[in-house]
C-alpha cells in the first residue's frame, strides 16, 4: 500500500470515529490511525497547568513515562510548536507532533 493510501486509511478511520468519540477513546484511536501510517508505538502527551510537564494519556488512565518540556524533543516540539523528528539507537524514528486547539498548546504526539 502506497504511503497516499496509508494516510488516507488514517484520516477515514479518524474522520469516522472522532465525532463520536469520549476523551478516553482518542488513545486507541490515534494508535490505529498511527498503525495506518507504519507507526510502531503512538501516544498523547497532555501538558500538566503549569507547562512544565508532559503527561501521557494512555487508554488505563495517565501513564508513568512523563516528560518534562524542558530539556526534551517533545518539550521542543511543544513550545516551538513545530514537528520534530529523532533517531533513536534502534534505528528508529521518533516524531513530535504539537497537539493544539486552534491556537492553544495541549501537548504534543
């Protein structure tokens, strides 16, 4: 499958279930939609009031891998509201993504 039809696959599955959707059912969305583009692992990062930390949202409920914005890629993703990508020593690849709505920052993916 071509990577058009790969993001296309995720925008239908997102487009179709998110109107819908309860706050707790975005985790498992954004996985499926991130397993359409090849993702291996993809999660939400909600900032905490302060803008100091980054919490993951997880379909149990906040998770224990929190970052911090200062310091790390997804704290640059979020303050520079802007997509960043990593290599990690697995060959890998990590992209952050700035969640927002409209103009507020709500975390990074």
């Amino acid at each position: 499958m071509s990577t058009d039809r790969h993001g296309a696959a995720a925008m239908r599955l997102l487009l179709t279930n998110l109107h819908f959707a309860r706050p707790d059912d975005l985790p498992a969305l954004l996985t499926a939609a991130g397993k359409e583009l090849g993702a291996a692992d993809t999660v939400i990062y909600l900032v905490d009031y302060d803008q100091v930390l980054l919490v993951p949202m997880t379909e149990s409920g906040p998770g224990d891998r929190v970052l911090t914005v200062e310091g790390t890629m997804a704290g640059r993703a979020f303050s520079d509201v802007q997509l960043l990508h990593s290599t990690g020593g697995e060959g890998g690849t990590s992209v952050w993504a700035p969640l927002l709505d409209g103009t507020d920052r709500l975390g990074v993916i």
